[in-house]
C-alpha cells in the first residue's frame, strides 16, 4: 500500500499524497489466461439488466484465496464457499483451497434466509456443476443485493442454461461482462488490471503475469472485512495458502479502510483465483516474486477500493485521508479510517467547508483495528491481541493538517492557522478531496477511503425495498 513499507514519510510537505510504491493499474478488463468469463441478464432483476455471472477455468483447478464477511449473519454463499474451500484443502481455514469455477447472483443476496437459504444455495451449486460438468464442491458463491429474499432457482437455472455453453468466452469483454453483471445500485462498472514480469519455469525468461480484479459496492460498506464483492485473476502459479497470504494483508491495508456509510455487510467477499497458464515458476514463500505478486493483488485491491469510494452511494467526491508520523502503520490506519468515517467529515466535504476541527475531532477518536486484521496487515499476534481496539496516539502540539493541498493546522506553530477558507472551498470542489495529517510521532503511515454524505444517499435508501 501506499507509504506503509516503514520508510520515514516526509513532515515538511503535507501538501502533497503519500508516495504510491504499487505498480501501476489501468481501468480496464484484461482475462488472464486459464479463465472463460461472461454474464448475462437471467431475470434476477426486476430491471432486467445483467445480474448473472459465471467465471470458470479452462485448464483444471485454480489455486484460490478468499477473504469473508465477519458478520454474525453471514450469508448462505459465504457459508457455502467457506464449505467448498475447506473440503478442497482439509488443512486449512475455509479462507483457502482449490475452485474451478465462480458463480455470482446479484438482486438477491440470499442473506438471513435460515435453512431454506442454505438449501436455495446448495441447489445453485448444483446447477452450476451440471451446466459446466465440473464438481459441485469446486464452485465459489457470490451474491447481491436485498437482505431477506430467496433466489429464484428456476430462473438461475434457465439463465446457466443458456449462458454456460454459448455466453462465456476467453475473452476482455467476458470478463468485463462479469463486473457489469455483479452491479447493483454501483452507477459505473469497477475494474482493474496490472501486469507483472515473473520468471519462467526454469528460472531464466521472463513471462508477464496479468492480475486482473473487478468489484461491487457502494453501500453498506464499512471495514469489517472487504465490505463488497470483488474477483481479482491471475495468470501465476502459486499454492493456495501463499496466495491466502498474500490476499489477506492486501485487503486489510485496502478493502479494511474503505467505509461509506459505517454499515457492514452479510456477503462481503474476495476470491482470488490463480490458474497458473502463465507457465511461470511456482512463487514461493518469501521470494521476491511473491513480493511481486503480493503488490500487485494490493494494487488492484487498492484501485478498487478507491474506485468504489468515489461512487458510493450519492457520493460526489472522492474522500482520501492520508496519514504520516504515526507511532506505527497500525495507528495511522486507524485515524485514516476514523476520519474517512465520520458522518461530520463526511458532510463538510460535501459542503466544501474546510472545518479542520471536525477532522481533529475523528482522528482523536480513532481506536485500533481488531486483532484479526491488524494481525493480517502485519501485526505480530501478541501485539496485535494486546492492542487491539484500543486509542491511538495522538499529541496535538505535533499534530499537522493540510485540506486539498492548504495546511490548516500546525502544532509545533501553535495550532490555528490563518488561511484562505474561500481559497481551500475552491480547492476541495473536485472529484478527490485530500486530507493530509502529520502526526510527529514515528514513521508509521496509513490511509483510507471514503466519500461524502448527502441528500441523495437519504433517498436512495430509504426507497431502497420500496
């Protein structure tokens, strides 16, 4: 992620972002080889847009990762691929295993529908392996949209049916059809693509390795997880439980601080899938092409992230909270993510006021992630049990803030500054508002994404059954 490598982050220029050390993503759909994609509008919808999507492999099983929802009232898809990972890597956590096909339903979240809901899901699992030949145990489970509702499986059925055989191609457009089919109240399709040079299988060419990602979600989204649906492919070779590891510290610096309107929710899901047709060396733990391909999962992950961010619910502006200085990575995530949340933050940044007392306020209420992702984003165990949720550190005669590129407040100054407000109500009139804070602490730095709050979000969910 950006800045969090634990190099000292500059305190003499807040007026500038964090440096991004990812590689460089292009908003674009690219299919990894190894893969067939498509979607297709089956009558899920009530608007008849596209609401179902397959991805299968071509080539046998994937290796694949995934990241779940921690809600209490976890969904029957996510149940039922936490089922299907564990029975194809008995060692492992559910979080791991091997899968040769994704499957993505979207209008009916299949969430809080008891044992019916589990059965309505095991079917799908069903039809999906009937209309592909592969075995049910090897199929992952998406779905979106209103809590409460079964699926319709004859409709799901019918739409496998005709899609399987004749919709899913090889191709960029079959893989864009999938992110267009997982959207829900999303006003634009998310993708992701970025390429990497990974050593061939003996060690000498070099091959490019795509990794490849689309996403859902501009509500109900808040860190608990990844707070939304997203599929990230890839080309490489590489073992499950690695690329678990890789994954999960990628979305506890990315999808982990994303938030738009505090809510989590019951099917938020990442898969990561690898086919290995790139015909590249196995990565392995510790090499530098695991550090390769773990920065490119957290590139994707974090475009994603941000791209979501920006079309969150009635959104208008971007909303980015950078934090340096930090005691550690830990801390300033969690000011980063307090300051992105802060339903007062939000509204001033839809009013374009620069009420740096409002940021103050969010970051001093900042509290530490719980264990289990602070775990993931690099924590020792016993550091991360010990801290967990706890207060941040904060002094506020080192504290520094700067709005759209204007500081605002500086502690070791004093505090206050006299700025031009009309000057920085002008600068944060834009697609991304930066809020830029110095903690004069450490070197620990972090950031995280939100949006601002306004009237359109109110309507739009309180109309959202209706």
């Amino acid at each position: 992620m950006t800045a969090t490598d634990g190099q000292p982050s500059p305190t003499d220029d807040l007026l500038a972002a964090l440096p991004d050390r990812l590689p460089s993503v292009e908003r674009r759909a690219v299919l990894p080889g190894g893969f067939a994609a498509g979607g297709a509008a089956a009558g899920i919808k009530a608007s008849g847009r596209p609401d179902l999507a397959v991805v299968r492999t071509t080539g046998g099983p994937a290796a694949a990762a995934a990241v779940f929802t921690q809600h209490p009232f976890a969904a029957a898809p996510v149940l039922l691929s936490r089922a299907h990972l564990r029975s194809s890597a008995t060692e492992g956590d559910g979080g791991y295993g091997w899968a040769e096909a994704i499957i993505a339903t979207s209008g009916c979240a299949n969430a809080a529908t008891g044992a019916s809901g589990q059965a309505d899901q095991l079917e799908v699992a069903r039809l999906l392996a009937e209309a592909t030949g592969i075995a049910a145990d090897r199929t992952l489970h998406l779905s979106t949209g209103i809590i409460g509702t079964r699926l319709p499986l004859s409709t799901v059925g019918a739409g496998l049916a005709t899609l399987v055989p004749a919709g899913l191609t090889e191709t960029d457009a079959g893989w864009e059809a999938v992110a267009v089919a997982l959207r829900t109240t999303d006003s634009r399709t998310k993708l992701a693509t970025t390429v990497i040079a990974l050593p061939d299988a003996d060690g000498y060419a070099v091959r490019s390795v795509t990794v490849s990602g689309c996403a859902k979600g501009v509500g109900m989204i808040h860190p608990g997880m990844a707070t939304m649906l997203s599929v990230i492919l890839t080309d490489a070779a590489i073992e499950p439980a690695l690329l678990r590891d890789l994954l999960r510290p990628a979305a506890a610096r990315t999808w982990d601080q994303l938030t738009v309107d505090g809510d989590t929710s019951t099917n938020d899901t990442v898969f990561v899938l690898a086919s290995g047709a790139s015909r590249t060396a196995p990565v392995r733990t510790g090499s530098e092409a695991a550090r390769q391909l773990g920065r490119a999962i957290e590139g994707v992950a974090r475009d994603l992230a941000r791209q979501q961010a920006a079309d969150g619910e009635g959104a208008t502006t971007l909303l980015t909270c950078q934090v340096s200085g930090a005691f550690d990575d830990a801390d300033a995530r969690a000011i980063a993510r307090s300051v992105v949340a802060s339903s007062l933050v939000k509204a001033a940044a839809h009013g374009r006021d620069p009420n740096w007392g409002r940021i103050v306020a969010a970051a001093g209420n900042g509290r530490l992630a719980d264990a289990a992702v602070m775990e993931a984003a690099g924590i020792p165990s016993a550091v991360a049990a010990e801290r967990a949720g706890k207060p941040v550190r904060l002094d506020a005669t080192r504290l520094r803030i700067a709005i759209a590129g204007e500081l605002v407040f500086d502690g070791p100054a004093g505090g206050p500054l006299d700025f031009d407000r009309a000057a920085v109500r002008v600068a944060m009139d834009a697609p991304e508002i930066l809020v830029r804070l110095d903690l004069g602490l450490g070197v620990g730095s972090g950031e995280a994404f939100g949006c601002d709050l306004t009237e359109e979000y109110v309507i739009e969910n309180a109309e959202y059954t209706t």
